[in-house]
C-alpha cells in the first residue's frame, strides 16, 4: 500500500498537457496560503472596526455565474460520460492520450478545477460582510480539500478517470446550493420562510452525494481487474466518510438541536 501511494505521489504526470496553475504545486499552495491568511487574519483585521460591506447586487451576479457554470459543465459531463467518453462504469479510467476526444476530457476536467478556484470568492463575501458564524471549520476544510484534490488529481493523474466521475455529482450539488443562494438574496424577510424552506435539504443532498461516492468507491475497489482507479476511489472513499461524519454533525446542530433549544426557550 505504501509502495503504491509513493508511486502515485512521485511519478511523472500521466499526460504532458499541463494547463494554467496545475503545470506546478506552487500556484496553488500559493492562492490557498492566501486564502487562509485573508479569512483568518487580515480580512477580520481588516473589518474589525469597519462596516460590513453591501454586497447583495455582486453576490447576486456571483450565483448567477455559479449556477450557469455548473450547468454547463453538467450538460458537457454528462454528454461526455454517456457518449464520446464512453465510461464503463464499473471501472472508469481516463482515455487514451491519442483519443480523439482527449482534448474535451482535458478541458471539461479543468473546468471543475477553475470552478474551484471561484468558489473562494464566496469566504471572502462573508468576510467582507462580516458573516464570522458561517466560516466554520467545514466550510474552509471543504474549500481548501476541494481545490488542492482537484489539482493534484490532475497533476498526478492526469484528466479524466474516475474522479471526473466523482466531481459530476459535486456539480448537481453546486447548482442546487447556489440557486438557494440566488433565491435567498433575492427574497425579502417576510418571504423567507415560505421561499426558503427547503434549505436543510441542501446538506441532506450533499450527504446522498457523498454516500454514493463512497458506495462506488467500494465498489470500484472490489474490481481485481481496475487498479487504474484504485488510488482514486480509496482516496475519494476515505474523505467521503470525513465529509459525511462532519455534514451530519453539521445537520445535528443546525436542524435537530437548534429546534430543541428554541422549544426550551418556549
């Protein structure tokens, strides 16, 4: 086992084609060591003695972005998988570098990746507007993992495979959660809770969606004949279960325990 996660950690990257910011682990260890240090020190420094910024109408534009990015990048996944890609899903693997299609596999990959890199946008909105309480551990853990997991996958694995089949679901996920952002920053106060109701189902989807990653991981790993995807679905596997403990703990505080205590307070 050790062999094989040195041998994946040190190799040569599986296709020469290296795009922008994956060509090197530096730009983005750089961009998250940035990240951290604005979210956790100088953006509260920052704002410590200021006003939270008004930034409804850019947030607005943000979602919008967000939302129609996603639902590109799942009509060309899903054209991709089902068609020229060709995936046999009981062991998915990445296409040939002569294959006709490879460049479309490449720029479909990158584009999760550069999704990644956008959705830091987000921390520094509820930085910027004073949002403390919702920059938790799991939401900058889930950031961070987000973008450095893709770039790494590329970088070392090159585009494709199996874990351009984990990230489609990331995707349904990112189009459902921002169209609740869009639709919460467009309702007023006193529509809130008839048009918002169905915010608690958002984390009960991004459970599903890790609890079926982990499910064909287990699946893939229990194929003799595909070790091309066995580093990708353990490693997916093996964070599946860290995202799922710490989003039903997150559900547990927010949607259980939270309406126990509001009874009390009755």
């Amino acid at each position: 086992m050790l062999t094989t996660i040195v041998d994946f950690l040190y190799r040569d990257p599986a296709d020469p084609v290296l795009l922008p910011l994956v060509a090197s682990p530096r730009p983005v260890l750089g961009i998250l060591a940035t990240y951290l240090l604005f979210v956790k020190v100088l953006g509260p420094w920052l704002m410590a003695n200021r006003k939270p910024f008004d930034l409804r109408g850019l947030i607005r534009v943000y979602n919008v972005i967000q939302i129609l990015f996603n639902i590109v990048m799942f009509i060309l996944a899903t054209h991709f998988m089902l068609g020229p890609g060709n995936f046999n899903f009981r062991c998915i693997t990445n296409l040939p570098l002569d294959h006709e299609y490879k460049t479309l596999e490449r720029w479909i990959t990158y584009a999760y990746f550069a999704n990644k890199l956008i959705d830091l946008i987000e921390t520094i909105f509820f930085v910027l507007r004073k949002k403390d309480s919702q920059i938790s551990f799991l939401h900058v853990f889930h950031h961070v993992y987000m973008l450095y997991i893709s770039f790494a996958y590329i970088y070392y694995h090159g585009y494709g495979g199996h874990g351009f089949f984990i990230c489609y679901f990331n995707v349904i996920v990112h189009i459902i959660m921002y169209t609740y952002y869009y639709q919460s920053q467009t309702a007023s106060e006193s529509e809130r809770r008839d048009r918002l109701w169905w915010k608690k189902y958002i984390t009960i989807v991004q459970l599903v969606q890790f609890v079926i990653i982990l499910s064909h991981s287990i699946y893939t790993l229990n194929q003799p004949d595909c070790p091309t995807a066995r580093f990708s679905a353990s490693a997916a596997g093996g964070v599946s279960v860290i995202f799922i403990i710490l989003f039903i703990n997150f559900y547990t505080h927010a949607y259980i325990l939270s309406k126990k205590d509001e009874r009390k307070v009755q």
